[in-house]
C-alpha cells in the first residue's frame, strides 16, 4: 500500500471512478468468495468495503430464508479480513460497517448497546448518547473500521413501518434531532466517521424498500417542517455524510416517482442546493430491491446512482461494468468532484490521530452503560407506583411470557400456552412479564393470533401489571389499557431486567417516557 498523501496526485481517471466504489463484504464468506473480493479491490482500485455478517443474513435475503450460521469467532475473522484487505489493496481502504447498536449488529458476542427508540425514552441526559455514540466508536476502531453507517435520523411517524420503528429516536422532530447530534457527536469524539440516514426521510413508509419502493406523498412544506428537519439541523452541525435511501417523494422531484437515491432533483437539487450541503453523499445498499430489481443491466444502477449525486455507492453489484459505465458517460469534473469529496473524508478518517486498532479501556464498560440507560428510560405507560406497591401486597402469580426455543412449531407453541391457561386459570393477579418473539413488526411482531388473544384475555379479566421487555410499537396489539399497570423497560438484556425488577420493588422510579404516540389497534 503506498503512502496515502503522496498517493493523491498519482491516481488515474480510472483510478479515482474505482474509489467511489463500496462493494459488500461478508463477514462469513467462504474463501472462495474472499479471493473473489480481493480481486475485485486488487483489479479496480475499489475505495472502501462495507461489512455483513453474511450472504445469508442480508436484507434482500429475508424473503428466501436462507439459514445463518451462527459464528462466535466472527469478531476475529472480521479484524482477520479487515487486514487482509488493506494489504493487498493499493489505495487504503475505508472500512464502513452499519453498528446503529454497536458490532452486534453485524458481529456475534460483541457488546451491544440498546436501540433507538430505547434511547428515545431518555428524557433530557443526552450525556448517555454521547457515550453510546463514543463506545460504539471505540469498538468500531479496534476491530478496524473507520465508519459508521449511522445514526437513523428519520422520524418514525408510522406504527407499521416495516423497516425503522426500532431503529429510530422516535416520532418529534426535536427529539429525534438532539437525540441524534448527541450520538454523532460522541461518536466523532474518538475520530470514527458517521452518515445520517435514511435521507429524505424514510420514517412515514409502509413499505420495506429492501424489497420494494416506498413512496411518501406529502407536501414539501410538510416535509421541510418534519422529514428533512433533522437532516438540516445535522448538516448545521457539520455531519460527515448522509445515505440516501430508496424512497420516491414526488413534492421533492417535480412530481416524478423517482427512488430518491437516482434522482437529481432531490440530491443535487434538494440535499446539495437547497440545504447546502458540502459533504460526502452515500447510496443506500444498491442491491435493495426498490431499485434493483428495475435496473438489470449490469452497470446501470450504479452509473445512474453516480450521476444523481452520489458519491459512494455502496454494495455496488456491478463494480466493472459500473465503473466503465460512469468512465464513457461522465465527464473529468463530475468524477473529480466525488472524488476530492470521498478522498477527503478518508483523509480525515486515516490520518486521525486517534489510532485505529487501539484497545484502550472505554470510559463506561457496556453493562454499567446499559444499566445507567435502563434506569433512564424505563416508563411507566398505565397506572402508578402507588398501584405496584398495592398489587405487591396480594398474592399475586409471575407469568414470564416469553419463547426460550427457537424455531418452535406452531403446535408445540399452542401446547405451551394451553397448560399456560390452565396454570392462570384460578389466579386472580397476575405479574406479566412479556417479551414479544420479534423486535420487527411483520406477523404482529411473532406473536400467533392465539397468544394475542391470550394476552388480552388476561389483562381483560385479571388485575394485571405488565412490564413489557420489546419493542414498544407491539403495544398496539394489546388491551394495555385494561392492565392495572404497564411498564415499558424497551430491552430484555440482563442489565435491564434488573432495573425493572428493582422498580417492581419499589427501590428506583421510571424516569422514561415513551418516545412516540401509541395507538392500540385493539378494540
């Protein structure tokens, strides 16, 4: 690898086209499929990789239901092919990675930190993004990687979002604004890049745009007031990229049904123009399917990602063909426009004089950290302590709802629930300790329509205080609003199973408050 100032003025046309590439790389590839990689990064000058933990885990995949394979090694395998890489590559790599929650995002036994609309519920500390942003960074650093693909600053102001719920800070502009600057600025602190995402905003969706195209109709002034506010506000605050996601918005381009990551109109127009941005413009995976599938030809996409405004496509499918694409129909200045942009941000990412691969001892380790937010956020969403402490004095039962096998049959899971019934039957309280199968919200989040039923059965007819360990949005589904008390604690790590048991016992308070308006859809 040659020495990275000098290496500038030496690059070729083709050279600097190679740089504006991200291809995938997978954590878990055979070593066939490395070799495959590192001829492509070896062949075509590629700029940066970003990593999966597998072919089979990719978004696009879901719907084949490929197995994955669990790796505990993953971790050491993943800095194992991060150096491998970089050393058969003539340019420095940029390592991306997207960790909104930490490596365990992508990475087996790994620390991981809660999610969005866990830290969503923080009221007025944002002291603790800050230090999630930064060990989050930490982490990234010594495994290797230089960016972050995060955070979501999209405004999730749509129960049925498929795709972020979760992954955002929450439904208020504001909060998901500040929520969002604390994360990128701790994360900055240890000198890790960040892109907010999933710009122009891909909280209102009903549509998972891995497989299809979203599109939000609404006004621009309504989206100048609510989606691309965070996004303004970030890019006041000198955020290094932003991702471009997969959405037609047709008040921002003249009406057309465009994706959002190919169109001109929003990305050179809306993002670059009108909100004058200066940085580094990031495709969302080019192999989602809500513009994928519409480009067949090899090396379409990727030239008409380039063309809108782009500057690193990444998970480009079609790095050769994409590459002589965008050689024949762009011109010198187009490409040296990216270029210096993309070039930049490594610059700023590998000269850093906070060394990569260090192993310096964070400020907070993960479980005090997680356990300082669990007692932050946990709130209570019906009823009171003055409740909890009455229902303590009854001779109540402790039902733990919650599935400990994975991949249970249907029968198996109803013969569960039927000696469930009849163990409840007689019991009068009942302390609900429920935490719902899945974090995404298809199939009414795992839950099977007759543990729905159940559910709500007990909450109907018994005094009941739940505390709900899951995401929060599977609150819809359940009469809540019958229960005696319900408590949201958001995760079910260790950390806070402990806090909600030191609250059922009358020693801490919830200070949370949940981060976005629920609407039960249950009659």
């Amino acid at each position: 690898m040659m020495d990275f100032i000098s290496a500038k003025r030496q690059l070729s046309l083709e050279e600097k086209v190679g740089q504006l590439f991200m291809p995938a790389a997978f954590i878990n590839d055979t070593e066939a499929e490395i070799q495959e990689l590192e001829t492509l990064i070896k062949k075509h000058d590629i700029g940066g990789i970003c990593f999966f933990h597998s072919r089979a885990s990719a978004a696009t995949n879901y719907e084949g239901k490929k197995p994955v394979v669990y790796n505990e090694n993953s971790l050491e395998v993943l800095k194992s092919l991060i150096n491998r890489y970089q050393k058969i590559s003539k340019y420095p790599l940029l390592i991306a990675i997207d960790a909104e929650w930490g490596l365990a995002m992508r990475v087996e036994n790994t620390a991981q930190y809660p999610y969005a609309i866990t830290l969503g519920a923080i009221q007025d500390d944002a002291s603790l993004l800050f230090e999630v942003g930064k060990n989050i960074a930490q982490d990234c650093k010594s495994a290797g990687i230089h960016w972050n693909l995060s955070p979501v600053a999209d405004i999730n102001n749509n129960p049925d979002n498929p795709v972020i719920g979760y992954r955002s800070f929450g439904d208020d502009r504001e909060r998901v604004t500040s929520k969002s600057i604390a994360y990128v600025k701790g994360t900055e602190s240890e000198g890790v890049l960040t892109s907010v995402k999933h710009f122009p905003g891909h909280g209102d969706t009903a549509t998972d745009s891995h497989l299809g195209l979203p599109i939000i109709n609404k006004s621009k002034e309504e989206l100048l007031k609510n989606e691309l506010y965070p996004f303004q506000e970030l890019i006041n605050e000198g955020v290094d990229s932003v991702m471009v996601g997969h959405l037609a918005v047709p008040a921002l381009a003249n009406g057309e049904n465009t994706p959002s990551s190919i169109s001109k109109k929003i990305i050179k127009g809306v993002l670059r123009e009108e909100m004058r941005f200066k940085g580094v413009v990031i495709s969302d995976a080019l192999n989602m399917h809500a513009v994928s599938k519409n480009y067949p030809i090899p090396g379409e996409l990727e030239w008409l990602a380039f063309d809108a405004g782009n500057d690193v496509l990444c998970f480009a499918e079609h790095t050769k063909e994409g590459i002589e694409r965008i050689l024949t129909e762009a011109n010198s200045n187009q490409i040296d426009e990216s270029f210096e942009r993309v070039w930049k941000l490594k610059e700023k990412a590998l000269k850093n004089p906070k060394d990569h691969n260090n192993n310096s001892a964070p400020n907070w380790e993960a479980k005090n950290l997680n356990y300082a937010i669990a007692e932050k956020c946990l709130t209570i969403l019906k009823g009171s302590d003055k409740d909890i402490a009455e229902f303590r004095t009854t001779d109540f039962c402790t039902v733990t709802f919650k599935r400990f096998v994975e991949n249970e049959t249907r029968s198996e899971i109803l013969a569960s629930l039927a000696l469930l019934e009849s163990e409840v039957s007689e019991e009068n309280e009942v302390l609900l300790l429920l935490t719902p199968p899945n974090v995404k919200p298809a199939n009414n989040f795992g839950f099977l329509t007759e543990e729905i039923e159940f559910i709500n059965n007990l909450m109907d007819e018994k005094k009941v205080v739940l505390y709900h360990y899951g995401n929060p949005y599977a609150l819809q589904h359940l009469k809540f609003d019958k229960s005696l008390v319900t408590v949201v604690v958001y995760q079910d790590f260790t950390e806070f199973q402990e806090v909600a048991t030191a609250h059922f016992l009358g020693k801490t308070k919830a200070l949370g408050k949940l981060p976005f308006e629920l609407k039960t859809d249950v009659i």
